[in-house]
C-alpha cells in the first residue's frame, strides 16, 4: 500500500498493485485497472518512487530469513491434507 493525498488534503492509502496508469494532466490522476480514478496532489515522479520504494520493501522483506519460513500447518480430523511423496516420512 501507499499512501497519498487527495487535493482536499485528506490522505489514504492505495493498493500499488492496482495502479493501471498514472497520468499527469496538469493534476496527477491515478486509474486504476477497474477504472476507478484517483486525483491526488502529489506528483508523478513521487507515485512512481512510492510504488517503487512500496515493491523494493516487499522484495527486501522477501529475502528475510524468518519472512521465508512457513509454520507447519496442522492436519485437522476431517480436512484435506498434502500427501508427501513417496519414501518422505513427515
């Protein structure tokens, strides 16, 4: 998520995943890829910086030692369970 500010002055915060395109037009107006669109006071070149400071710290956080380890999930009575392949004890 980012966050940015409305040209009232109120700020919210945006899924950066869901940026279809950012258009300057003088106002910075962000669509979305449902169309929805978004006109805020920052600039371009500060969208683009925040999604990409926004994907640099989920790569950065990615590459983490404890972020990559799963918790081993429990079998519950009654439930699909993943079935390990053959000559693997769990």
């Amino acid at each position: 998520m980012i966050s940015l500010t409305r040209l009232s002055g109120t700020t919210f915060v945006m899924n950066a995943d869901l940026i279809e395109r950012v258009d300057c037009t003088p106002d910075t107006v962000v669509t979305l890829v449902d169309g929805t669109k978004y006109i805020v006071a920052e600039s371009l070149d500060e969208v683009r910086d925040a999604v990409i400071d926004y994907r640099s710290a989920i790569v950065a956080r990615a590459a983490l030692p404890e972020a990559s380890t799963v918790a081993p999930v429990r079998a519950r009575q009654n439930r699909l369970t993943a079935v390990p392949p053959r000559g693997v004890t769990p």
